[in-house]
C-alpha cells in the first residue's frame, strides 16, 4: 500500500525533475518520478535537434530504474507546468506496462492540480511480456 507521504514525495521529486528538462523545441517541460519500493528514481524530457530522438520523461525514469536493478514499478508521477493534469503519452504507457501493469498514475500540473490513475485504466487490454510466452520481471 502505497501512503499519501509517499505519493507527496514522488509528485515532490517529478516536479523537482521538471526543472532539468531540456526542451527548447516543444518548450513543454515534464517531469517524472517513479516509485519501487521506498526508492525513487527521476527522468526529464530530453529533446533532441532531430526532434523524433526526443525521449519523454517518463521513459527516462523507467531507464533509470532498470539501470539501477529494478525490475517492478508501483507507481509514477509527473509533472508539467499545464492546467490540467497531462497523462503519460501512449509510448510511455507501453513502457511503463512492462514493469508494472497495476502501477498507479499520478499527474500535477499548474497550481498543484492532480489526477491519479490506474495504468490499466490508461493502458486497457495491453501487450505484454505474457504475449510472447516470457514471464513478467520480479
Ligand atoms: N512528453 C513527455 O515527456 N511525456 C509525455 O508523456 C508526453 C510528452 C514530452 C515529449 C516532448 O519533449 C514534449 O513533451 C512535447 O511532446
């Protein structure tokens, strides 16, 4: 069970992250954090002149995660300076479902506003590790 001091951190350290997006094209910076665990790990958008080698934020996070030896994500947030609350783009929930298809979602925007999410609900009927016969990362 995931306590509501620890979706504050995460959402704490997106926006935090946002800070270190570089993204001088869409000038649409994103923060995002994900949770394993107690553990915490941080991606930014990371645009790129030939803009389709842009890597979303969230995507960041994941790597950033895996890198470390994690293998199963309980949660993510992200943060972005718009009014409503932005949900993880389609590529990234695809990612994200690979290392936690129950994970809740949680988004901030502009003057704190926050919509939480199940992946599942962002993410129905998804692909999976499962299609293709391989057992799903402990
Ligand atoms: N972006 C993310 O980082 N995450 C998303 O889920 C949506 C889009 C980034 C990609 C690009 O740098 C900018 O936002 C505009 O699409």
């Amino acid at each position: 069970m995931i306590s509501n001091e620890q979706i504050d951190e995460l959402v704490a350290a997106a926006r935090s992250a946002k800070e270190r997006a570089y993204a001088p094209y869409s000038r649409f910076r994103v923060g995002a954090a994900v949770l394993v665990g107690g553990r915490i790990f941080v991606g930014a958008n990371i645009e790129n002149a030939s803009y389709p080698l842009s890597v979303c934020a969230e995507r960041n996070a994941v790597a950033a995660a895996v890198i470390a030896g994690e293998r199963r994500i309980d949660a993510v947030a992200v943060s972005t300076d718009e009014s409503e609350p932005t949900p993880p783009c389609g590529g990234c929930r695809q990612v994200l479902n690979e290392f936690g298809p129950a994970m809740r979602v949680i988004s901030e925007g502009a003057d704190a506003k926050r919509a939480d999410w199940s992946l599942s609900e962002l993410l129905p009927h998804a692909f999976g590790p499962e299609d293709l016969g391989v057992d799903r990362p402990t």
